[in-house]
C-alpha cells in the first residue's frame, strides 16, 4: 500500500460542537485542540475523518479498559473501500478517549490504520535520562492487534532541546550516543511485542525551514547537518524491514484570522513569508524551497544507500486551500520511494471560520478530502 490519505463525504449530514467552540492548550511545548463535542445528524465515517486528526492526546495516557473498547466492530464502508483499494486509510488517536461512546467503535471499523498522536513522541515515551514510558504505545498497539489495524510510529527524531537529557552544550559523541539509545530502545521494545502491529515509523520530522535550510534543533547543533541521516541508519539496524519515512509540512498557511501559523498551530519563527509552498494554482514541488530539499535529500540517500522507504506529506489544510498532492509529490516514485498524506485535517470550529458560514466550510472540507482521497486512489 503507498499511501495513507482521507476522504470525507458529507452530502446531507453534519454534526456541530457543544459550546461552539474547541481549545487549544499546550503541554510539554506541543500544542494540539481539545474538542468536546454533541452530535446530530451524521454519518459516523464523517465524524472521524473530521476529528480524528484534532482530537488531543493531551489528556490521559491511561491503557483502556478490556471493555467496549475491545468488543468485535464490523466494518464500515470506509475500512471495507480501503482494503479493497489496497490503500492505509488512517486517524490520528489517543488511549484517553477509547471508552467514549461511538471512539472506539468508529476508529476501529472505518480505519484501517492509526497512528498515535503524541504518545511515542521523544519528551512523552523518554521524559527523563534513562527512563521510558511504553503505556500510550502499548495501549494502542493492543487496540490495534484486537481490531486487525496496524500502526504508523510518529515520532523518533523532532525538534528536541537536548539540555534535560545531555545538560547544556552537548558533544557530537554524546548526542549520537543518545540518539542511538533512543532509538534503539523504543523500536527494540515495540518489535518485540509488537512486531504484526507496526508498519511504518517516522524517523525525522519538520527538520527544514520554509527556505531549506535546517531548522535550529537540538540534533542539528549537537551533531551536525548528518542528522538525519544517522537517525535513518540507527532506525534500519534497530528494526530491518521496517518502512521508514521523512515527514514534513510544505508550506506556511494563512489561517482565517491572518496569522502565520506552523503546523502545530504555533507561531513559526523559522518562517521567511507566506507563500513558499504549494497552492491551489501551483502543485509544483519546484515552488517551494522546502519541498526542493527534501528532494534533494530524498535522492541523496537513495543514490548513497541511506535506509529510507517514503516521505510524509503533512495535510494541514488551515487555510482550506488544498493542492494537488498526487501532482506535488511526482517525483517520489522514480525515486522508488512511497508517500503518504500524514495529518490531514481542514478545521471548521466556529471560532476558527471569521464569516464563513460553517455549512459552506462543510462542504469545501468534503470536496478537499475528497479530492485528496482521489490523487491517493489514483496513484
């Protein structure tokens, strides 16, 4: 399967959030939306294409109870479209919400894939020295197993500060090492409990600014521009056979209210201006300096032998402008490489919309899942 996208198809069926309204909140430096929702009228595969890329993992990591969460589910159309098509229909998911009513019955009959949002990121499942915490892994990991999905591993290298673990000025030698160990250890733990579950692992994530160059991270001032690259190897030593993938988003957004936002929502200082990816108008990998890069880099490892399977292409849609993905990411199969649209949403919360009426939001986000769905089934 080369790809993992969504489609949201929504013609006469909606749902509106209590309060109208959702909260961004902050932990550990990751910014994520805290939905609380009612629901009406919908279709159940609507309702988590929407949210699912949303919901927050903020919450509690607390392994789900061996009740309804793992009670058989049939299928739904989505799931059955997606394994007929051979294609990774995902959503992004948190253990805390698992015992909701409809959660868990809706992640595991529409999808066919996960991945865990925030729970094997470095500062949740590696918060101090030498200590690791496995339970929001393993907790989906079981849901996964007992519901016939599989995982996406998201994430083993982000834009850590180094300091809590190696203290203030790190050597080359001592941010590898950690590195390795870091590595190692997570990928160690779930291959050998989990080695049916998983599939695919992002090994680097958001490395470049707008401009191409590399973003100011731990890893890059403690080691140097080679990175990523010894990220990759240790990953492919620690897990052969494992897909391995680079992921990324490709361009600064406007939201409604006109500010420059990252995708986590958060002010992105790395960024030049708005305007450097790609837009409705131009899918074109070329337009962006980002995109370039990664290319660059992409070709790189392969002519080198660098252990790389695919590249991620985040879908965060805030401006619900989408591009042609199937068109930008032209160039990653003569590299023999796969690609994947990775946390995909475009938001219609209230009090993210300005004017635009929610109801014509609906229906542009339809058509843009829709659409994204398509360069996926087609490719």
């Amino acid at each position: 399967a080369r790809l993992w996208c969504g489609s949201l198809l929504v013609p006469d069926h909606f749902f509106e959030f209590a309060h109208s309204k959702s909260r961004r909140v902050q932990q550990d430096g990751i910014y994520c939306y805290r939905l609380r929702m009612q629901t009406h009228k919908f279709v159940l595969p609507a309702l988590l294409a929407l949210l699912a890329p949303l919901i927050s993992a903020c919450g509690s990591s607390v392994p789900p109870q061996e009740s309804a969460s793992l009670l058989p589910v049939t299928k739904g159309e989505l799931r059955l479209a997606s394994e007929r098509a051979g294609k990774w229909w995902g959503a992004a998911a948190a253990s805390g919400y698992l015992d909701e009513p409809g959660y868990a019955d809706a992640l595991a009959g529409q999808f066919t894939m996960m991945t865990v949002e925030n729970g094997l990121k470095f500062p949740f499942i590696h918060p101090s020295p030498g200590v690791y915490d496995f339970t929001e892994g393993v907790a989906m990991a079981r849901f996964a197993r007992a519901h016939g999905l599989k995982l996406r591993g998201h994430v083993l290298v982000w834009r850590e500060d180094l300091t809590p673990w190696l203290g203030e000025n790190p050597s080359r030698e001592a941010a590898i090492a950690l590195m390795r160990e870091h590595i190692f250890t997570v990928l160690g733990h779930y291959r050998t409990e989990f080695p049916d579950v998983f599939v695919q692992w992002d090994v680097v994530n958001e490395a470049y600014r707008a401009d191409g160059s590399l973003r100011d991270s731990g890893w890059h001032r403690a080691i140097g521009d080679d990175f990523i690259e010894l990220a990759f190897r240790f990953a492919h030593e620690a897990w052969p056979g494992m897909k391995l993938y680079y992921n990324d988003f490709e361009e600064l957004v406007f939201n409604v209210f006109g500010s420059i936002v990252d995708a986590s929502g958060a002010v992105d200082l790395d960024g030049l201006r708005p305007g450097l990816g790609p837009s409705i108008a131009s899918a074109d990998c070329a337009v962006s300096a980002k995109c370039v890069a990664i290319r660059a880099m992409a070709a790189d490892f392969v002519a080198r032998g660098v252990p790389i399977d695919g590249i991620g292409f985040q879908g965060h849609i805030a401006n619900l402008v989408a591009p042609d993905f199937g068109k930008y990411a032209e160039w990653v199969g003569p590299l023999g490489l796969q690609w994947m649209v990775t946390e995909l949403d475009a938001p219609c919360a209230p009090e993210l919309l300005g004017g635009f009426n929610q109801l014509l939001c609906f229906q542009t986000q339809a058509a843009i899942y829709g659409g994204i769905m398509r360069a996926c089934v087609d490719d």
